[in-house]
C-alpha cells in the first residue's frame, strides 16, 4: 500500500517539475520512480493512517487563510516596530504548557508560532514551548492560547 | 488585461521587495541575537512570498507558476524552522537575551 501510494506521488510531482511527455522521459521516469520507492516507501508514509492523514490535512488546509491573515499582521507589526525611531520593544521570554499529542501538530504549532506577531518559538519539549516575544503585549496575546486551540482541533480525536 | 495583470504582479514584488528591505534594516538596528531572529525570520518569509507570487500572476497559470507555488510551500515550511534552529541553538549555548532598561545583554 505504502509503496504504491509513494510511486504514485513521485511520478506526480515528476510530471509538475518536467513537464514533458517524450516517451524516454516517461520511461526513466516510472523506472526511477519504483526503484525509489522500493528504497524508501517506508519513510515518506510508513505505517500511518493514511485515511486520518487524509483528514488532517483538510483540516489544516482550513486553518490556512488565518495563518495567513496572523502572517501579514506579524508583517505589519515588524515593520512598524522596525522603522519606528524610538524601536518600542521589550523582549521577554516565556513559556506556555504544550497540550500536544502528535509530532507533526508541535511542528504546525512551533513554525505558526514563528510566522505570527512578534514571537519566535525558541525550544518545544513534552512539557513545554519556550517562546521569545518581542514585546509584552504581544506574548499576552499569545498565551491565551487560541492557536494552540486550532491545532488541537486539527489533530481532532482520534488515537494518534 | 495583461497590463492589469502587470500592474497586480508589479505591486506584489514592491510590497515584498519593501519587507525584505525592512527586514535587513531591522536585522541591522535590533539589540541582540534573539531579537535580530524576528526580522529575519517573518520578513523574509512573506516578502519572498510576496515575491514570488508577483511572479506567479505574472506568469499566468501554467507549469512555471506550480513551481513557484511549490518554492513559496517549501520557503514558508523552511523560513520558521531555520529561525527555531538558530534560536534554539543561541538558547542551548546559553545566550543571555538583552531586556530593556538594565543595559545590554551579553
């Protein structure tokens, strides 16, 4: 399952990055592609479920125009701060208790963290993430918790 | 149409080349090492996606355009955890962060 599911994926995004269809291109395309895949179908799904899978990155691609909007705030944010003459900044860091269950949602919340106003993730253990704020403000906003919020109802309830 | 199309991309690729402009300024004026993290980290991020969605419109819909698309995922995937990296790394070094009113931080 695994192996066919990777095949098919690399000879996809073959196609996008190539482009052509000459019949030797085709050919060392599938040859390549099964050999890769033979190497390595287990690192790229492995025994994860790919249905659940399927549903969380639905999910995600849900929670993306937020992330957006939280982005180009952060943007708008950084360059008032950046040109202001007097720099109103306060740097402080802090930690929040990390209420995660997979891997892949600390990573999700760990980069989210880094794109939106003012914070930068510094470490994330089991316990915690340890977050550098550029300003006061902006880490009280952060420790309400609502992104934590939406990448737990990314995760959902479902096992792990 | 193809001139809006051009003025569209046109503001796009101002805006971003604008923020990584802001972004080197601020890499330049911040205190210290964590605080320099937060240009280079966010500014760079959305102006080469701003960047490079100029060009995507530009270009109009075809296999260059998925490309781009495809650098701007990697870029927004790569961006953030570069800055964790080096953030974690100034952390586990040891890296006192500078706090204001009590003087430059070591």
């Amino acid at each position: 399952m695994s192996f066919i599911l990777t095949a098919v994926i690399m000879f996809l995004f073959w196609i996008l990055l190539s482009g052509e269809f000459g019949f030797i291109l085709i050919a060392s395309a599938i040859i390549s592609c099964l050999f890769v895949s033979y190497l390595s179908h287990d690192l790229l799904i492995g025994k994860a479920n790919v249905r659940l899978g399927l549903i969380r990155i639905f999910r995600f691609i849900k929670y993306l125009p937020w992330l957006m909007w939280q982005i180009v705030l952060s943007n708008i944010d950084l360059v008032k701060r950046t040109l202001h003459p007097k720099m109103p900044i306060s740097p402080t860091i802090f930690s929040f208790k990390n209420e995660l269950r997979t891997e892949m949602g600390m990573v999700a919340l760990a980069n989210s963290i880094t794109l939106t106003p003012g914070t930068i993730t510094v470490d994330v253990n089991e316990d915690e993430f340890i977050i550098h704020a550029v300003a006061l403000e902006l880490a009280e906003g952060l420790m309400e918790g609502e992104m934590q919020r939406r990448i737990k109802a990314i995760e959902g309830e479902e096992d792990v | 149409m193809d001139i809006i199309r051009t003025i569209i991309s046109g503001i796009l690729i101002a805006t971003g080349c604008f923020l990584i402009v802001v972004a080197a300024i601020g890499v330049v004026r911040f205190p210290d090492f964590y605080t320099r993290m937060h240009p280079a980290g966010k500014g760079d991020t959305l102006g080469q996606g701003l960047v490079l969605t100029g060009l995507m419109v530009y270009e109009g819909f075809d296999l260059i355009s998925v490309k781009l698309l495809i650098i701007i995922i990697f870029i927004f995937i790569a961006n953030p955890t570069a800055t964790h990296a080096l953030a974690k790394a100034a952390y586990v070094a040891g890296v006192k962060p500078w706090v204001k009113d009590k003087g430059e931080g070591k």
